[in-house]
C-alpha cells in the first residue's frame, strides 16, 4: 500500500472528509480523467477513471471506508517499524496484509479428521481406564476426608 497512491490521494481530499466532500472531489475528477472528456489517451484514462471509481466506491461506503482506514494504519504502522536497508542490503520487504477467506474443502477435511483423531484418542483413553478398574476421581491427599 505504501508504494501505491491512497484512495484519499486520488480524490485529492484530506483523510478527514466527509460524504459531500468525496461527492464533490470524485465529480470533479471524474470528468477530468473520464475517457469521454478527457485528452488522455484512451487506455491511461479507462485506467486512471477506474482507480477513482475503485477510491470513491471504498470511501463512500462507511464500513469499507473503516476497513480500508484501519488498513492503511496498519501499513503505516508496518512501515514505520520496518528498519531501513544499510547500504550493502536490498529493499525491505513490503507489509503483508491479512486477508479473510473461506476454509477450502482440503482445510475442511483437515479439521474433520483432527476432531475424530481427538474423539477417538478420548473414547479410547477412557475404554482402557475402564477395563483397567481404574478410578475416575480420587480424593487429594493433601485435603482430610470428611
């Protein structure tokens, strides 16, 4: 995220606007790089009006608005923790994002069979305490029977 443009960037308004504001900027944008009225060339400009449509659908909804700040903090946040290189060192690595997602079928499976290796592994302790006579409960020697 750091080496792109922010959304607020893009719509050229502080990260403290509110609706109207965003409103204003993204008509004002929109019809300098909309491919229809602008002198850009038609690829750049189908590109450029994207990423403000993308920016204005984010900032415009107030939950995707929120994730997206608390995004951008975190990477902030990464960014600032994250050492500088010493000469002879590369280009640190950028921050990772989580990402929340679906299990697959393969994790799915991976859970079904650790919960029946845990059942198994309990029903089978117990069967042998069982036919062993052993006792479930015993009463602490540290506390007088009563």
């Amino acid at each position: 995220m750091a080496s792109q443009p922010t959304h607020y960037s893009l719509l050229e308004v502080p990260e403290q606007a509110g609706a109207d504001d965003l409103r204003q900027a993204f008509r004002r944008l929109s019809k300098r790089f909309h491919p229809d009225t602008t002198t850009l060339p038609a690829p750049e400009a189908e590109q450029s009006f994207q990423r403000l449509r993308q920016a204005y659908a984010v900032l415009s909804d107030p939950q995707a608005r929120r994730r997206y700040d608390a995004e951008l903090r975190l990477a902030r946040l990464a960014a600032a923790a994250t050492p500088l290189p010493s000469p002879g060192q590369g280009a640190p690595l950028p921050a990772v994002t989580s990402v929340r997602r679906a299990l697959s079928g393969g994790e799915w499976l991976a859970l079904l069979l650790l919960a029946l290796a845990l059942v198994f592994s309990l029903v089978l302790g117990v069967g042998l305490a069982l036919a062993r006579g052993a006792a479930f409960s015993t009463w602490p020697s540290w506390l007088p029977p009563s």
